[in-house]
C-alpha cells in the first residue's frame, strides 16, 4: 500500500542515475528523458550538437538506456528479442556509478549485427568483453558481449572543454557506424562495417573491416524486403538506361530483369512495380520488345501506369 509522503527507494535510486545521465549527455547536444510512464526500455533520445556562432547546431539522433549496475540486460521472450532487434536508432548503454562518480558508455554495434539471425528467444546483453568485432552464431540464448566502454570517465571531466570536444567525437563515430549499419539493415543486407579494434576514450582509428554473412538474408523473412530495395535501384537504372538511349546497354538491363524474375518467386512490392513501369515504358522508348506483366492472387493482370521518358 502507498503511504502518502514517501517513495520507493528503488525509484529514487534509478531516478538518481537517469539525472546524471542526462548532465553527461546534455553536455554533448541535446538530452531529452522519457517520462515514467512512457518508459518502454528507453530513457534519453539524445542529439550531438556542435556550436556553430551563436547557435547550438544538432545532428545525429540516438537512443540511450541508463543502467546503475553492470548486471546483465536480459530480453527474455520472443518479443522482447524483436522489440531489441527492431530498433531504426543507434543505441547506447550508459551505467552510471553514483558512488564514484563515474559514467560508461557502451556501444551496441553487435545487437545490429544480430537483426536477421533467427530462432533467437533470449538475448542478454553483457558489459565486458574485447574491443574486437567477429560473427555471431544464432542461438536460442545468446549472450552478446558489448566490449569495452567507448567512453569511462568522471563527471568533473565535463568541465574540460577540451575532453567534451573529444567525448563528443567519439559519440559521433560511434552514432556514425551504428546509423551506417542500421541503413544496410533497412535495406535488407546483412553485412556491416565495424573499426578493427578501439580503445576507451579514443576515437576509432581510420582501419575498419566489413563482417557478415549473406546467407542470413537470403534465409530470414528479409528476402523479399532485399529484393524490393534491389528492384527500386534496378527502376532509376532503366530509367537512366532509356532516357539515353542506349538500347543495347537497356536489352542487357532488361534481360537481367526478366531473368531474375523468373527465377525468384517473389510476392508485390513497390519495387517491383516500380521497375515493372521502368522496364515496360524503357522498351517503347528504345525500341526494344520487352514487358513485365504482374498480376494478382487470383491471376488478373494488373494494370500498370504508363509513364513518359524524357532523354
């Protein structure tokens, strides 16, 4: 039962940790702390900011959830492990330790990695490790482990304008990575660029290596997603193709097409209209025979939009 005029300490404790969070990142751009009630896992959507003038420029949008022990984070429960995986923002964990004083950030570089693994029932998430990337296997309980903090410091820290411009650099590559590799996720692929190695308080050297496995996209429900992004490209490049002219250069694109789709059994996305349109009106506009005919569930034609090329 409640009692009027106390709270839970367990509460206040926690509350106490998002505060200096919010000091150490509002130091870096923008901090902004998710209500109480609005908590789903999330408690600071945060920008980086650069003073540009007399105007605070902002930029870079991520997500941080603030822990006040280094225990593990467990997402238990298939929807928890999609919630985790499903996330369009680079996301940071922060642990904050009130009794020294003392901030860590942790990247998440290898939970973007793990976006198109399947069976996965139980991730948890565990501050330590090396400062180096390899694949991850699937597995029903995975354990990921973050690595070393990308920052560690004390809070008087802040005060040096010079280690927040530093600070701030190494948030921004690491925003920059994540924000590289979530847009490859978006697009259905699954390799990812990541640095060769790093070091606490240090930007990321210039050495990075692409890691991955191609067959996580061709096996998960992310294959189609992959091909509607493809057949979008493949539109803007018949479409190139045709306003030029090149009709030998349109009949090798084309083909590719034709082939393609008759060796996918692919169900309709906007892709896929989309390139349909391109290739039907390109042909008219060389002179070449060629059409893509799409249809439905019940096998009616469906009919496209004809659109003119200018070149």
């Amino acid at each position: 039962m409640a009692v009027q005029g106390t709270i839970a300490p367990g509460f206040h404790e926690g509350a106490r940790s998002e505060y200096l969070a919010q000091y150490v990142f509002a130091a870096f751009g923008t901090a902004v702390p998710v209500p109480r009630q609005e908590d789903s896992g999330i408690d600071f959507y945060c920008t980086l900011g650069e003073r540009m003038g007399q105007r605070f420029h902002v930029d870079n949008y991520y997500l941080v959830q603030v822990k006040s022990t280094r225990e593990d984070i467990l997402y238990d429960g298939k929807e928890a492990v999609r919630w985790l995986l499903s996330h369009r923002y680079p996301f940071f964990i922060a642990h904050v330790d009130k009794k020294e004083g003392r901030v860590a950030v942790f990247q998440t570089l290898k939970v973007t990695m793990c976006y198109a693994k399947a069976g996965i029932e139980r991730i948890a998430l565990r501050l330590q490790g090396g400062a180096s990337f390899a694949q991850i296997a699937p597995e029903k309980n995975l354990a990921i482990e973050l690595g070393p903090p990308i920052l560690d410091f004390e809070i008087g820290k802040l005060a040096d304008a010079a280690f927040v411009q530093t600070a701030r650099d190494v948030m921004r590559t690491w925003v920059t990575y994540d924000q590289f590799n979530l847009d490859l996720k978006g697009a259905g692929l699954t390799v990812f660029q990541v640095p060769t190695s790093y070091s606490t308080n240090y930007v990321p050297g210039p050495n990075e290596r692409t890691i991955g496995n191609f067959k996580d996209a061709s096996t998960s429900p992310l294959r189609e997603k992959y091909y509607d992004v493809m057949f979008r490209l493949l539109a803007n490049h018949v479409n190139l193709t045709a306003a030029r002219g090149d009709k030998e250069r349109f009949k090798r694109v084309a083909d590719f097409v034709g082939q393609t789709l008759r060796e996918e059994r692919l169900g309709w996305s906007i892709g896929l209209g989309m390139l349909a349109v391109a290739v039907n009106c390109g042909a008219r506009h060389v002179g070449y025979e060629a059409e893509i005919t799409l249809a439905d569930g019940n096998g009616n034609k469906l009919p496209l939009p004809q659109v003119r090329i200018e070149g």
